[in-house]
C-alpha cells in the first residue's frame, strides 16, 4: 500500500499564503507524478498543479503565477506554496502520486484531504 499525509492547510485572509505538504510512504519502487487538486463545495474535483519526474510542471489558469508546487524526491514529499491567496481558493485540496509499487504494479494514491479557507 502506498500512504499520502498532507498538512498546512487552514484559515487565512485574502491575498496571504499557505504551504501545503504531501508526504508518500509504504510500498514505493517509483514515484512519476505528483499533484494537488481541490474541490470546494457543490463543484467537481479540479487539477490545481502537478509536477513529474522529469520537474516538469502544470497549472491550472486560475493559480498561474500565485501558487508553486515543488517535490522532494529524497523524502517522497511534494508541496504546494500558495501566495496571494483569494476567496475563491477556498476548497479541499487533494495530494494525488502516481507511481509504481515494490511489487511492480502501479498505484494512484489520494490524500485525506486538507481544508484552505479564504476570508474576505
């Protein structure tokens, strides 16, 4: 089995910043891509970032320029730093690895779970 614990969410003012952190455990051979996704309420999950192997790097539109997301692939951990923070970033924000296990099948692993709050 492969674990995802995430952490750093939380409640912030509009225009501040967060650091949210992903950490991988458990069976791992290999890790390809690592990303966040966020669902707020009454709407569909949505890609926010993703980053792969190679440190190649995707965002969504709407966090271009307002959000990083980095890994470290010594501590199988992935963050998401997120500056100028806006109301409508208020959502869950889901960890996804996708990778290959010890046993040679590959695995798509979902965090809990973190809630970023934007106040107005």
């Amino acid at each position: 089995q492969v674990q995802l614990v995430e952490s750093g969410g939380g409640l912030v003012q509009a225009g501040g910043s967060l650091r949210l952190s992903c950490a991988a455990s458990g069976s791992i051979f290999s890790i390809n891509a690592m990303g966040w996704y966020r669902q707020a309420p009454g709407k569909q999950r949505e890609l926010v970032s993703v980053i792969t192997s190679g440190d190649s790097t995707n965002y969504a539109d709407s966090v271009k320029g307002r959000f990083t997301i980095s890994r470290d692939n010594a501590k199988n951990t992935v963050y998401l730093q997120m500056n100028s923070l806006k109301p409508e970033d208020t959502a869950v924000y889901y960890c996804n690895v996708k990778g290959r296990r010890t046993s040679g099948f590959v695995y798509d692993a979902w965090g809990q779970g973190t809630q970023v709050t934007v106040s107005s």
